[in-house]
C-alpha cells in the first residue's frame, strides 16, 4: 500500500510539473508573440515616419527578425547613412539568407558606398537563389553594364526582358542609348528573335523619328500584327511627320503611288477613332450632327451628311483627310456638294494644308447660301518643295464676331484628287 501511495505522489508530481511547464510555455510563446507582433507594429511606423529610434526598439524587441533589420536599413538609407543600413541588411541576410530582395537591397546599398565587387557579389547571391526571376537579373545587369561590362550585362537585361516583358521598352532604351543612337547596333544588342520584340523596336525607333529603320522592321515581321499595333505605330510615324512610312503600313506594301481620296464617295462606314488616311469626323458637339445619307446623293449609294443647328466651332475641322502627295507639284481636289436651308455668316469651305508644316496651301470657294441641288466645286494648290503630304478638310469661314450661328443641311460626294500638268 505504501509504494501504491508513493506511485500515485510521483505521478500527480509529473502531471503537476507537465502543467506547470505547458503554462509557461504557452506564456513564453504569447510574450514572444506579443514582442514580435509588436516589432512589426513598430517596423510599418518606422517606415512611415523614417524614425530611427522606432527602428531600434522593433530590433531591440526582435533581434532574430530579419524584417526588423530590414526596416532599420531603409530607415537608414533613405537618411543616406549607407554603411549603417549595409551593417543592418548583412544581419538581415544571415537571418534569412534565401531571401533574393534582402541581397538585392544589400547589392544597392554596397553600390550607393561605391563598393561595386561587393554589390555585385550581392547580386550574384540573388540571381542564385532566384535565377528564373527578371527583376534579379535586370539588378545585375544594369550593375555590369555601369561596370562597363556590356555582354554580361546585356545576356542578363536580356533574359529578364525575356522573363518579364515589361522590362523590354527599358532594355531597348538601354540599347539605343549606349549604341548613341544607332538602330542597327540597337538591334544586334538586344539580340531581336521573336515579333513581339521586332513590332517593339519598330515602336521605339518610330518615337526616335527613325522612320525608315522603323518601317524595315515592320517589314521583317514574319507572323500577323494586331490592329493595336499597327494603330500605335501608324500613329508614332505621323507624329514624328513621316507619312509616307505611316501610309504603307496603313494601306499594306505596294501602295499606290498616285494620290488618292480614300472612300471620297462615303461608301464605307463612318470611324471616330480613324488615326490613319481614312476620314476624320470630328465628335458631336451641340450644333451639329453627322451622318452617312442614302436617300440624296451626287453619285454611288450614299453621301455625308451634315446637320447644322446653333453655334458651332469655327476652327476646328469638322471632316479631314491625310493625304499622301508630292513636293512641288499642281494639284486640283475635286468635290460636290448640295445644301438646304444653310443660314449663317461663316460659310463651310474646303480647306488644304500642308501636313508637317500647318501652312496654307489652298481652299475652296464656300458652299452655297441656301438650298441648292448638287454642283462640283474645286480647290487648286501647289505642294511646297518639302511637302509628301496635306490635310484636307472641311471647316468654316471667319464670322465678322462670334457667335457665328449656323443652320440647314449640308451634303458632300465624290471627293477626288488629281495632279494637274
């Protein structure tokens, strides 16, 4: 009986201290916890407020966390105490050392010191433990590249634009900049060997104004391109004013080479969002409705249709064209045009201008006053020795003071275009 007693002592003891040590435990744990959660609490505000001294209580609370050290160096570096915030990042890298953006960070801060081997050890230990991530391999390589390092540091912007592709407007840039601005060494650099990249190149080279290295690449690409991007770099060609480039891609290899009013007739359907050599129809605006009408036309099924009713803007063209033309040479534009009711002292008129330089090449008589039935009226002009292309369009002429009201229809067919000897 007496061992039995003892037995049981012991193991109400052992069931006691079990208790006891779970007990402690569970507050070491809610303390750490507490301490940690604390920390980190600590950390954001730091961050926020740049405050070193946040910093030092959230490391002084947890000193094994490799995010409270990280906090501590950004608060450090963006104060630019550099060799401080790298003492921090090294700690936090050793607490974490399979962490790529803590040795990224540790690499730019050894870069900001000067300490170019160190910082691209740095990135060496990254681009290990993330090698199939761009932003690893696009650190890297900027930092050879600035080592004047450029096959190295070209194969790694290469494969991180070939991870991430938004990476690939920079690594163009890159290119065209160390090459000073040579497409073709551009080229070699990124090494082009897809569409995609090529239709990019094109792009950039485009926004350079190197329209024709811009168009042969356009020419090289071997699969379909998206309306998107013929759209983009149609409209990067115009903008740098080379029309010629723009026109072929809008109208495809093997254009016309004679001037030509696209859909003079309105056959076709009406676009608002036309960057190309189509018709530009300005956007409604209170005073004025257009329309295609197939019930009055000069010639084929339908004509434009425009309904004026109160003030409108007497500058801006309410209907253009851009047309591909040569310098130095006699042109006649040929249109008809019917009107109903027309009231107003500003009169519509066709109006012809040089597409690089805005100047005033010619204009035609104004439409008539009224309601007249269909009649052909002309614009003759010159193009200026640089000119390749002008913009035709309809606009309104000078009131004597605004407002310059106007009301009634007007109704255009058969616009066409031709060189005169």
């Amino acid at each position: 009986m007496q061992n039995k007693s003892i037995r049981l002592s012991s193991l109400r003891a052992v069931r006691l201290l079990t208790a006891v040590a779970a007990v402690i435990a569970c507050l070491f744990v809610i303390v750490t916890s507490a301490r940690f959660g604390f920390s980190r609490l600590l950390s954001r505000y730091a961050l926020i407020t740049n405050s070193i001294p946040a910093t030092n209580e959230a490391v002084r609370l947890a000193p094994s966390d490799a995010e409270a050290h990280r906090s501590r160096a950004t608060v450090l570096s963006r104060l630019r105490l550099f060799g401080a915030a790298k003492d921090e990042l090294e700690l936090a890298t050793s607490l974490r050392p399979y962490d790529d953006y803590l040795w990224l960070e540790l690499g730019n801060v050894k870069d900001e010191l000067g300490d170019t081997e160190g910082a691209l050890a740095a990135f060496n230990q990254a681009v290990r433990f993330a090698p199939y991530y761009a932003h690893t391999h696009w650190q890297r390589g900027n930092l050879l590249l600035r080592m004047g390092k450029y096959t190295e540091g070209f194969t790694d912007l290469r494969q991180a634009a070939g991870s991430n592709r938004d990476f690939l407007p920079s690594l163009i840039d890159l290119a065209w900049g160390l090459s000073r601005g040579d497409a073709a060494l551009s080229e070699r650099l990124v090494q082009v060997n897809d569409d995609k990249t090529r239709i990019a190149l094109a792009r950039f080279l485009a926004r350079k104004g190197k329209a024709q290295e811009a168009l042969d690449q356009f020419r090289r690409v071997s699969g379909s391109i998206s309306d998107e991007n013929k759209r983009d770099l149609m409209q990067q060609l115009i903008g740098a004013k080379a029309f010629k480039e723009a026109f072929e891609i809008w109208k495809g290899s093997g254009s016309e080479a004679t001037p030509v009013v696209y859909d003079g007739g309105f056959e076709g359907s009406l676009r608002l969002d036309e960057v190309g050599f189509g018709w530009r129809v300005a956007r409604e605006e209170q005073g004025i409705s257009m329309s295609l009408d197939a019930t009055h036309q000069h010639s084929g099924s339908k004509s434009l249709r425009i309904q004026f009713n109160g003030n409108s803007n007497g500058v801006a063209p309410l209907v253009s064209q851009l047309i591909v033309v040569k310098a130095q040479r006699r042109y006649r534009i040929n249109f008809a045009v019917s009107t109903k009711d027309i009231v107003t002292g500003g009169l519509p008129m066709i109006v012809v201008n040089d597409a690089a330089s805005g100047e005033l090449l010619g204009k035609s008589g104004s439409v008539p006053q009224g309601t007249t039935p269909w009649q052909v009226l002309s614009c003759e002009f010159t193009t200026l020795p640089k000119t390749d292309a002008l913009i035709l369009s309809l606009q309104r002429s000078n009131c004597g003071s605004p407002p310059c009201p106007i009301f009634g229809f007007l109704w255009l067919d058969d616009f066409s275009i031709e060189e005169l000897n």
